[in-house]
C-alpha cells in the first residue's frame, strides 16, 4: 500500500489520542483498524522518545502529586505522556527497580499495596503501547510480518540464515541474509528486512541509518518490506529496494 504523502500527513496530525483510531477508521473505511493502531504508536513512541528527559526532570513535582492523592493516570493525562511511562518515572525515582517495576506490571494481582494495585491496573488498561499487552501486539505483529517472508522463501526453495542465527557472529543482521542472490524487477537482492510499521519519511530514514546502510555495506544489495505501507516520496535508493505489502505476490526472477 502507498499513500499520498499528504493524506499522510492528515491522518497522522488527526491522531491525538488513542480514542481517535475508533473515529479515524470510521472516517476511512478503505484502511484497517490496525493500519491507524501502527501510525497511532509510532507517533507516541517518537513523542516519548523526544520528552522523556524533559518529562523525567519533572520527577520530583510528578512524585508529589502523586503522594498527594493524584493517581498515575491524572497526572498522565496532565503531561499528555502515556501512563504506564508516567508510573515509571515516578516509581523509579523512588528506588523502584526497572524489573520489579516490570514484574508489577506484568501481574497486577499479585501486588498488596491496594492503591498500587488499582493505580497500576489502570495505567495498563490505559496504555495500548507501553503496557505488556501493548508489547505483545507489537511483538506479535512483528512476528506475523518475518513468517510471511518465511512461509514464501521456503515455498520457492530460497535458502537463507536468520537473524538469530547470523547474531552469534557479532555484526548487524538483517532478518533474513540469503544463500544466493535473488532478483526482484531485476534488482539483485542479497538480504530482506521486515518491518511491521509504516514506511513514512522519518521511519524510512531512522532504519537506514540504524540498520539498512549498515546491512548494504555488509552483505550488498537487499530490500526492506514496511508491511503497513509506505509513502508515495519514500526515496529511490541504489542497493535498498523499499517496499510493501503486496510485493511477495510481484515480479521476481528467481
């Protein structure tokens, strides 16, 4: 799937909250409710990544809020910041360690503490991207994505190593690195990334200076699959063939 980047950019801006993907998918009806679930975290995960240490220097007026009868999730709401990292802030900067507060979240029944267990529940029910279901869906979206690219690759005999295989050895993997070249519209292509997330410009250009050029200069020419599609601009890119959800079903030359 491509979409104009304009229409993009209105989808993206009219995302201001979780309850939005609700009314956004109702609004366009031709796109899945989980295509507005991935923009909808990937816009989050950028805002948190851009406020968390201006968020964390608030840690001792957050925390005394929240002594002072405030619940996690009123002050999340306050900052416009997602409520499972607001309990964290706040647990963590007063010696709560990361995996007890992890272990807390993961089973909230287990907790005594009756107001940190209500507070604690709620800030998972509340947070469809930090809570541990939210990580499960993003996990298990990821998976989905790298099992298509498996279940094709077995079913045409193309021979390849995965990443937890190529991992022991030290350097940056891609997903799948393969035996031998493939062609795609007469590409050469040596390894495939899978990414359950939409390719629009800032996620296209984080992979490839994370990931991809890193890959192209290791292994050659490859490609990398946004399954929730990408932009119409998504740049044209000497040895990186970007793609999307249909392209298994494409022109190859194997």
């Amino acid at each position: 799937m491509i979409i104009d980047e304009s229409n993009y950019n209105r989808i993206y801006s009219e995302l201001r909250s979780y309850r939005d993907i609700e009314r956004l998918y109702r609004k366009y009806n031709d796109l899945s409710k989980e295509f507005f679930l991935v923009i909808y975290t990937q816009k989050m995960i950028r805002m948190v990544t851009q406020k968390f240490h201006r968020v964390k220097s608030s840690a001792p007026k957050m925390t005394k809020q929240w002594k002072g009868g405030r619940s996690f999730l009123e002050i999340s709401e306050e900052l416009s910041f997602p409520p499972v990292m607001t309990a964290f802030i706040i647990l963590t900067g007063q010696g709560t360690g990361k995996k007890s507060f992890r272990k807390m979240l993961m089973d909230t029944s287990k907790i005594t503490d009756k107001r940190m267990k209500k507070e604690l529940t709620e800030v998972n029910e509340n947070d469809p991207i930090y809570s541990p279901m939210g990580d499960r869906v993003q996990r298990e979206r990821g998976v989905r994505g790298e099992e298509r690219i498996k279940v094709w690759l077995d079913s045409h005999g193309i021979t390849y190593e995965r990443e937890e295989d190529l991992r022991a050895a030290g350097s940056k993997t891609p997903d799948f690195l393969l035996k031998s070249p493939i062609f795609f519209r007469g590409e050469s292509i040596k390894w495939i990334e899978s990414k359950a997330s939409f390719g629009d410009l800032k996620e296209i250009n984080k992979n490839l200076s994370k990931q991809l050029s890193s890959y192209l200069e290791l292994f050659g020419p490859g490609m990398v699959i946004y399954w929730f599609g990408v932009v119409n601009t998504a740049p044209v890119l000497d040895g990186i063939v970007i793609e999307t959800d249909g392209v298994l079903e494409d022109h190859w030359d194997l």
